[in-house]
C-alpha cells in the first residue's frame, strides 16, 4: 500500500456501491484491483470483510455459501478473484433478493467471458460495473514523466519498478503467466505457444487495421479460431478493437476495424524494444505512439462518448472520430510531432462528418490553436476534449 497511487475509478466505485447491491471491478490480472478497494475500504458505507478466492483459506468458507454469507448481511463482503467460483452467482442473487439494500457485494475478477456472462444473467439488475485499465497519465502526471509512462505502460509495477531492467522482467514475468497460467484459467483453450505469437502479431499490427485472413495464414488456423481468439483476448481486457465509423454518407468507407494493444509497456515487451532510446528509433514509434493515446483518451472517455476511426477507400482518414448517440461530435489525429501539421485528408475527414472540434494530440507540453478549427493538445492536455 505505501506505493498505492489513488485511481480515477475511486469516487465511480463509491457511488455505485451507495446505490448498487453488487459491484464488480474488472480488468486485467495485476492492475491494482486489489490495492484500490483496500484503498476506499474506510470510505464504504458499511464494514467490510474481504476475501481472496484464490486462497484456499478462504475458498474453504464456500462449500455452503449461503451459511457463510447469511451472518455478513450488514456487511459488504469484497470477493477477490469471484472468477473462480462462477456458480457462486445464483446464491449472490438469492442473498441480495432477500435483504436488497445497497453495497451488499463488490465483486473483484480478471475478466473473462464467463464472468460477464455469469454475472450478467444471474445478477441482472443487481450489478454495475466499473473496468479498472492500467495507470493513466491523468492519475500519475505530478510523479511521472510521460515518456517513462508511455515505455514502461501503467501497470503498476511496471511503471513503479526502481529501474528499467526491473520493469522489464515484470512486463516479461506478466507475459508469459498471463500465457502459461492466466488465459487458460480464465478458460481459453488453446496452446500458450500459439496465443504468444498471435499476441506478438498483435503487437506489430498495433494501430492498424486488423487483417483476419493474414493472421489466419500466418499462424495456419482457420480464420474463425483466430476471430475466437480475439474475442477472448479482447474479453480480457488485452487488446481493443476500434470500428469503423459508418453512417449513411455517400462514400465508400473502410469496414475494417483497427486493433490496438491495451497497454504501450507490454506492447514494447513484446516488441522487443528495451529502452525510450531505442523506441525513439524504432518503425513502430508513431503506431505506438498513437496506441498510447488512444488508451489514454478511453481512460477519460465520459459515459456518452462512443469511440471509432474514419477511412474512406480513396484515402481521407481520421485516427479517431467521438460521437454521441452515433453523432459525430469530435475529431482526433494523433501526430509524433512538435510541429504538426493537419493533412488534407483530416480536413476532408471533418467536413465529411460535420464534427464540431477537431484536435491534434502531440508530444508536446501545452496545446495552441493551430487555426480556425483545429486545436492542437499535447499529452497532459487529454481530458480537454471532453471540456
């Protein structure tokens, strides 16, 4: 806990446990789930009790879940890792119904396909949910340089380790459990071998768009495993998928979606790349570069925003377009520059979808109006799209 830095999601998860019976935080495996609700314990609105599914301890206090939990009802009982005991849902649901009152359960899980749908059936109406992501710049900007942040990524110890070669072996140790140990459990049924080098693919695709079928060849499986597998992946909170924006415009646009890892630190493990140094020489810095952006936008993105990309078959892009109820509100290109410049095809881009602000995000420290209609952002600067 002395290294406990405080999470956006702190006030979220208060309100929504002063309203909802059951909680659940979720996101990937080492992400500070944990150290965030024992964090806000003292700000709950009722004790608690904590426990940690994977401890056997703890586990052994299940086998008649009903007789365990009935004494807590006063309590909120925080469940780690709940993922492990799925047919723990429906006596959830059983307990709340008898004595509905908020803050009953916070639920903690590395997601998974099964959580969710476990969960959402068997608590439906009963559940919120909030989605840990990494560390963003926005909650560790007055300890952190960027440029360490961007390479390092934001998983905590990662980003907190006393030095390069530390952080290093964590995000390599982080990769080969999550391979070795965590997909698996979370129920993905596929050789670790071949998850590794579909990842590592991932990974060199980063910030373009996605191509099923080379994937497919390049690893010799058919294309609707892959699709599978990306499913998954994306249900664990390790890549994100963004889709085209498509309204009815007279165009021929791109259906493809674009794939991005969810974290730059893992991104450039897999990459091979070992230090800010030699990223600044690296053909995947701007792809790079704009993946750490746009993780950064979705760890400030309100509830109302709805995130895509824009390409039309002649060539007129956007690297993001933020709509609202499917209307397209806001622009973004992301550009590794100081001196940016907006390409004719960002101002196509904008008059074809009629955004009311355009943006360029760049690695600088402060913003200026690059002209009438685009605003230039640099990296602390994120959450002024939304102002």
């Amino acid at each position: 806990m002395n290294n406990y830095i405080p999470r956006l999601a702190e006030q979220r998860i208060l309100k929504l446990e002063s309203y909802f019976p059951a909680v659940a935080v979720v996101g990937p495996r080492q992400v500070g789930k944990t150290s965030l609700v024992q964090a806000i314990r003292s700000q709950l609105s009722r004790p608690s009790v904590y426990l940690d599914l994977e401890n056997p301890d703890d586990r052994v206090k299940f086998h008649n879940p009903s007789l365990f939990l009935d004494p807590l009802a006063d309590q909120t009982v925080i469940l780690d890792e709940v993922q492990k005991l799925p047919e723990l849902f429906p006596v959830l649901r059983g307990i709340i119904d008898r004595k509905r009152q908020p803050g009953r359960f916070i639920l903690l899980g590395s997601a998974s396909p099964d959580l969710i749908r476990d969960s959402s059936e068997s608590l439906a109406g009963r559940i919120a949910y909030c989605e840990l992501q990494p560390l963003s710049f926005e909650e560790i900007r007055y300890g952190h340089d960027f440029r360490e942040h961007w390479f390092r990524g934001g998983f905590p110890e990662s980003l907190l380790a006393p030095d390069e070669e530390l952080s290093r072996v964590w995000r390599q140790n982080f990769i080969r459990t999550y391979l070795e140990r965590d997909l698996p459990l979370l129920g993905l049924a596929a050789d670790p071998v071949l998850i590794g080098k579909l990842w590592r693919m991932l990974a060199h695709l980063s910030g373009n768009l996605l191509n099923m079928e080379t994937l497919a060849g390049s690893l010799g499986i058919h294309g609707t495993t892959v699709r599978r597998y990306l499913d998954f992946m994306e249900s664990a909170y390790l890549i994100r998928r963004l889709p085209p924006f498509s309204a009815n415009l007279k165009k021929r646009l791109v259906k493809t979606p674009k794939v991005y890892l969810r974290d730059t630190g893992i991104l450039h493990q897999l990459l091979g790349i070992g230090s800010f140094f030699d990223l600044s020489g690296h053909p995947a810095l701007g792809a790079s570069w704009e993946t750490y952006v746009v993780e950064q936008i979705a760890a400030v993105l309100p509830d109302w925003a709805e995130l895509y990309f824009y390409r039309t078959h002649d060539g007129t892009e956007a690297d993001l377009v933020i709509a609202r109820a499917g209307q397209p509100e806001i622009l973004v290109e992301v550009k590794y520059s100081t001196t940016p410049k907006a390409s004719k095809g960002f101002y196509i881009a904008a008059a074809d979808l009629g955004t009311k602000r355009q943006f360029l995000i760049c690695p600088v420290e402060q913003g200026y109006p690059l002209s009438e209609t685009i605003q230039v952002l640099g990296y602390g600067q994120i959450g002024d799209l939304f102002k």
